[in-house]
C-alpha cells in the first residue's frame, strides 16, 4: 500500500515538471542548448528626383538629382526623355533645352519611376517696332548719297533683318544697306521693312541746281595794239595773224590758253570772262 502511494505522488511530480517546463518554453535543465528567436526588417525601395519642374530656356541646360534609399539600385538608374525634340537628358541626369515646349524626364530604379516636367522657352526677342534716320532728307547734286539707318524696339531684338526699298528710283535709288543715291529733281519715299514686316519711311527730295559755267575769251583793242607782233609769237594755236601793223585773233582757232594776253605789254589784249 505505500509502495503505491509513493509511486502515485512521484508520478505526480513528474507529471507536474512537465507541464510547467512547457508552459515556460524552456528547455530541460542540463540538455546544453538555448532557444533564440531572429525578426528580418525588409527597407522598401523609395525614388524620387530634386526637382518636379524645371524651367529653362533653349540652348541651356540644368541637372536633376536622384535622390534614393539604395545606393546599389540608384547605379542601374536609366533616364529618359518624353520629346528628345524639346528637351534631352543624359544618364548623370543633366537636361539639356532644345526648343520651345514641354518634355517629361523620367528616372526609373527597377521597377519605380520619377519624372520632372520640363517647360523650355525661347530665347528671341521680338521686335516691335522699326524707325528710320533721318526721316527726311534733300540732296542736291546728282550722285549725292545720304545714309539712312534702322533701328528697332527693343534694342536687343533678334533675328532682325531688313529690305529697304525706293517708290521711284527716278528721283533716288537705296541700296540694301540703306545707302540713297540722288538721280533727278523729284521726291520719292524711302521705305525700310523688318523680315517680320514692321515698316518705316523716310522722304527724299532731290533738287539739283543748274551748274554754273564760265567761258573766257580773248580779244584785241586796236588802240593799243602796234603788231610788234609778241602776242602771235607765243600763240600756241595760231590764232593771230597781224595786218596793217594790227593783231587780229581768231576765236574759231583760240584755246584761251591767256599766253598772248600775259605777253603783250602794253595792255592790248584784252581778257573777258562770262558767266553761263
């Protein structure tokens, strides 16, 4: 009988050992070994750029900045440009602006994607408004010139060409330079115009004044004259004869050189000079 109590409450015992060692997830005192429990944190992937917008204007450039949470990843980056046209992008992410309008640049690390939108302007100024100088002028010679100059608003338009035209090439003539050549009396207007057609005029007005001219001729008063004989001695056209001790000139033959008019000393040759 306390064999089989004594049995009974070892039984016990053991029983309760066990539940307790389970319940506590330990091991068996003495067995050697320890139980460890290992958590893994997996970072996701995250990309993104510098920039969202950019704005440039033609022929510049500027670089975007990739900005992600995996330096490995970030190397196998592949940019790429929606209108190469507009604007290009390298693969360091440098965006160069082509010509006027809009352009998507996209990075893509594996399998995500970032994009800045990219707005390029153009770098013309355009004229608005074209003047001449002078805007008159008179010239009063045949072959005269004149200069006449454009300029534009605002002065640091480009791309600015100009065609320079005259309404009556009679009167004057410009060249494509400007330049005005008188050609007759007359008015004729001079007119300048942009490649983009603005317009400009200038008058001109050619007045050419009859030239003046002097005729100069020689002649003998008898009075004087005793046909030594010195003037027609250094005639060179022999244009006087003597007779009757009288020098006589003949004006169809004489050059008006003024020889025989310096020669004679007593002062019977006489000069005349007429204005036409």
């Amino acid at each position: 009988m306390k064999n089989r109590l004594f049995l009974t409450a070892v039984i016990v015992v053991v029983c309760s050992w066990i539940v307790v060692a389970c319940s506590l997830d330990e091991p068996i005192a003495g067995d050697g070994t320890e139980s460890t429990t290992t958590t893994t944190t997996t970072t996701a992937l995250t990309v993104s750029l510098s920039q969202s917008a950019l704005t440039l204007t033609d022929g510049t450039n500027s670089s975007l900045t990739l900005v992600c949470n995996d330096a490995t990843a970030a190397t196998s980056a592949v940019w790429s440009s929606s209108n190469d046209a507009v604007a290009t992008v390298d693969q360091n992410g440098k965006v160069t602006a082509v010509s006027e309008g809009t352009a998507t640049i996209t990075v893509t690390v594996s399998t995500l994607q970032a994009t800045c939108l990219v707005t390029v302007t153009s770098s013309d100024v355009t004229a608005t408004a074209v003047a001449v100088s002078p805007t008159s002028a008179t010239l009063s010679s045949a072959g005269s010139t004149r200069q006449l100059t454009a300029s534009v608003t605002p002065s640091n338009a480009t791309n600015v060409s100009y065609t320079w035209s005259s309404s009556d090439t009679s009167v004057a003539t410009v060249t494509q330079s400007g330049l005005v050549t008188a050609v007759a009396n007359g008015t004729t207007v001079i007119t300048v115009t942009t490649n983009s057609g603005l317009k400009a005029t200038a008058t001109i007005t050619v007045s050419i004044t009859a030239a003046t001219s002097t005729v100069t001729t020689y002649s003998v008063n008898s009075a004087y004259c005793t046909g030594c004989g010195n003037c027609r001695s250094v005639c060179p056209s022999g244009a006087i004869t003597i007779s009757s001790r009288k020098a006589y000139i003949d004006q169809s033959k004489c050059t008006a050189c003024g020889k025989c008019y310096s020669r004679c000393g007593r002062g019977a040759i006489v000069k005349t000079v007429t204005n036409n």
